[in-house]
C-alpha cells in the first residue's frame, strides 16, 4: 500500500488568493450603489473557495494506493469511495476548462460502478479526475498511478475481485 498526501503549500496560496478576491469583493460592495451585481458574485464564489481550501488545508488530501485500486480521502471527500484498477482504462494529464493541468482518467468498456456523471466529465476532457493539490506534478502522478496500476493488474489481485 501506497499513500500519496496533498500540498498544504497549494492549499495555503490558494486560500490566500481567495481571501485576496473576497477582500476586493468587499472593497468594491462599499462603493456599490445596492443591486445585486458583480461584488456579490465575487464575495459569493471567493467566499466558497476560502472555505473549500481552508477545509484541503486542515484535512490534506490523501490518496491511498492498494493492490485493489485507489482511494480519495481528506479535503473536502466526506465519503471515500474506492476506484479498482480493473475499472481504470489509464490516467493521463489534461488541460481542464480554465487551464489547469489535472490528473485525468476513463473508465473501461463495463467498468461496474461507473458515477453517471462520468459521460457528461468526458466532454471536459476525462470521466474522472483527480484534483490539483498533490505536491507532485501532474505527470509525475500520471506516471506512478499507470506504474502501480500495472503493477497490480499483472498480479491478478484486482482482476479477480
């Protein structure tokens, strides 16, 4: 078994650049004429982020590795759910909507327990993903999940669950 932990480092700038946007929506609420507009939407959106990277900054992802498969925990995961590598067609790096380099990866043909959000994912570019709070790089983590992936299948113990 295998544990990758999350980037406290990433979680800490990312909060920091949330407060930095909650702080110019506040700024800009000041000198606004009441209507709801661009300052709540700002407060709103960066609000929820502050507390989303706050939570990834006191429970760090984690992503534990068996022979079996992989599973989420810590962050903002309130019920892990194991993927099993006999489901996982590979992982690969993709470009999400806004840019940013993920972890990315599709089910196989009859994979059982497929999230029914997974077809609506793959028009973004994967059916599943993983988020971007590892303190490896994208490709790093690409290369160490098909590896230990492989590893397991050749040894017959997912496949045979």
């Amino acid at each position: 078994m295998t544990e990758i932990s999350g980037s406290r480092r990433k979680a800490v700038l990312y909060l920091v650049g949330s407060l930095a946007f909650v702080a110019i929506g506040l700024w800009e609420l000041r000198h606004f004429d009441g209507r709801i507009g661009t300052p709540h939407f700002v407060l709103a959106f960066f609000g929820l982020c502050a507390v989303v990277f706050a939570a990834v900054l006191i429970r760090p992802e984690r992503l534990v590795l068996d022979d079996e498969g992989f599973t989420r925990r810590g962050g903002i995961v309130w019920s892990p759910k194991k993927i099993y590598w006999r489901d996982v067609d590979r992982f690969f790096v993709y470009r999400a909507a806004w840019g940013v380099k993920m972890v990315g990866f599709n089910y196989k043909p009859g994979a059982r327990d497929v999230p029914s959000t997974a077809k609506l994912n793959r028009l973004f570019g994967a059916e599943g993903a993983l988020s971007t709070f590892w303190a490896r790089s994208p490709e790093k983590m690409v290369e160490e999940l098909n590896a230990y992936c492989s590893r397991a299948m050749s040894n017959g113990v997912s496949a045979s669950r």
